[in-house]
C-alpha cells in the first residue's frame, strides 16, 4: 500500500517502460486476450479516472500502430 500512496506506480505512458515492444510482440504471436489498465495511484495525487483513461488511450493508440484489432473498445 505504501509503494503506490508514494507513487512507485503509474499508467502506461506515464512511467518509463517502453510498451510498444510489447505490443509488437503481441500482435507477432496473434495473441487474442484482454489488455488491462490499471490505476493504481493515490487518489489525492492522481485522479485515477484521469490516469486509467490516459492508460487506456496510450495503449489504444499502440495497438492501431501496430494494426492489431481491438474488437470491444468500450
């Protein structure tokens, strides 16, 4: 609990982890399962709202790039 109230977490495309390998390798091996975003900062700090939907957006725009297919995009 203590790690994310100091923020050792964030979203994709906040942190410093290169995702687009990744996602690379994902539409390589055809995988057909669900990405998830997880928010897990603290609220006082950083609306988890704004973060997952920033998480979400960053990932999506990945996998257009990497012309994988998103099939519920809701």
């Amino acid at each position: 609990r203590q790690a994310f109230l100091d923020g050792a977490f964030t979203v994709p495309g906040d942190g410093c982890i290169d995702f687009e390998p990744i996602i690379f390798s994902l539409k390589e091996i055809n995988y057909n399962g669900w990405i998830v975003v997880e928010a897990e900062q603290d609220p006082a700090k950083a609306n988890p709202l704004i973060y997952a939907k920033k998480g979400y957006k960053y990932l999506k725009d990945l996998l257009i790039k990497s012309g994988v297919e998103i099939i519920n995009d809701k």
